[in-house]
C-alpha cells in the first residue's frame, strides 16, 4: 500500500524512451465510475513534471505549489468536522490534494466500515481522440497500446482511502450545491491509473464559508460486505438537496 503525499514522493517519474518532457498542458476527457465515490470534473490534466525545464513558478504547475489559503477546521452544526477558510477564495483556485492510501479496487470493496473517505480514480477515460489520431498517424497505435499496458486486458483499478490516514482534504464535507470539483491531475508520472485528486474552488468563496464538493455516490449503488444496499441520509442543508448520500 501506498500513502499519496503532497508531492507524491511515494512513485517515481515515468520516463518514456527518449523523449523529453516539455512545457505543456493538455487534457483527456474521462466518465464518472460507480462507488467508492467518483471524480466531479470530466477531463484529466496534465501539469509540467520533474523532466520539465520549466521554474516552479510556471503556470503550468498550479497544485505543485501545495496549499495556498488558509484553511480552518471546525465544528459544524450536523455534520461533524468540516473545512472553511479564513480570507476569501477566488473560482478556480487551488484549494488542496485529497490525500490517503493508495488501494487496488479489490482491497477497497472490503473496507466497507467508512465509505465517504474512499475516493475511486483514473477509471474510464475517453480516447476516442487518441484513436482518432492513431489512423492518421499510424506509430501512435504502437505507442498508445505501451500507455495501455500492451495486452488489452483488464486493467487494476485504484482507491485512495483517507480514513486513517489523509490530510485536510479527508475532512471536506459533501453538498448537493457544492462549491468545490475534484479534477485528475497527473505530472509526475504517467499512469493514468492513479492521478492525483486535487480540490478547485467553483465559485468565489467568501471568507469563513464552509468548503463543500459532491461526492457524486450513486443512489442504492453502495453495497456492505453481504451485498445489502447501504443508506446514508444527506444533512447538507442546500435547496437542492437529495435527502440522501447514497
């Protein structure tokens, strides 16, 4: 098992061949997967890596630069700890990485005791554009089936479990008007599997509102370990609201 740090210092920088990394920034589109809880955002980013020559002020390395604002845990009224900040917050900006152990899908299905801190990732991205280009451009087929795995199975599917070990990201509470997204982002290494999770603000975010983003459970899709669907009422307080997590 692996601990996701801010830096992700526990995976090494994939290199390919010899071709070298450049400034850039491109984005892949993927789908939301079932339970554990699934990305909000659609694409995947990438951000200037370890190869790249670029400085750490490049505005492609936006969450290398860790937490910007600062962030206050605090006692909410129904929910528990929840997150806030204490001077406002600007939409788009990085708000922080979701942290916790890394699990393959089969490990996580049997931690069932604490569903909202597992986080699904890197499932079911779109490459219809890559295969698009694979027909005009015949050598990215061979390339694209390396950055597949090569032998067209099945895929390993991963988790990050914040329930015990995480940072402030574990404590960010769900809402049905959120004003938080998760985004996948990768730049230290190219396995599409296990992005990054990182927070981004919605909207502009006054000082001392709670920090919220949807978790995106499907309703009577999360299951205990003899299959009987699991319920978990929603206590966000938002107009919108459901009535029940999952």
């Amino acid at each position: 098992m692996l601990l996701f740090l801010t830096t992700f210092e526990s995976l090494s920088p994939k290199k390919s061949g010899n071709k070298s990394q450049i400034c850039r920034s491109k984005s892949d589109s993927s789908s939301s997967s079932s339970p554990p809880r699934s990305l909000f955002s659609s694409s995947l980013i990438y951000e200037c890596g370890p190869l790249c020559k670029c400085p750490p002020a490049c505005y492609l390395r936006v969450t290398q630069r860790g937490i910007r604002f600062k962030l206050e845990i605090f006692k909410t009224e129904s929910r528990g700890w929840g997150v806030r900040s204490l001077s406002s917050i600007p939409s788009g900006s990085f708000i922080c990485e979701y942290v916790g152990e890394l699990l393959e899908d089969k490990e996580a299905e049997r931690r069932t005791g604490n569903d909202e801190y597992l986080f699904d990732i890197g499932n079911k991205y779109d490459n219809s554009l890559a295969e698009g280009m694979s027909k005009l451009m015949p050598g990215m087929e061979k390339e694209k089936e390396e950055e597949d795995g090569g032998d067209g199975g099945e895929t390993t599917g991963f988790t990050v479990d914040a329930a015990k070990k995480g940072n402030i990201g574990r404590f960010i509470n769900h809402s049905c008007s959120p004003n938080l997204y998760a985004q996948n982002v990768l730049y230290d290494h190219e396995d599409k599997r296990i992005p990054h999770v990182m927070l981004f603000a919605m909207d502009n975010i006054p000082p001392l509102q709670e920090l919220t983003y949807h978790y995106n459970y499907m309703i009577d899709q999360v299951r205990d370990v003899n299959g009987n669907i699991k319920k978990k009422i929603c206590y966000c307080g938002s107009s919108e609201c459901t009535g029940r997590l999952y």
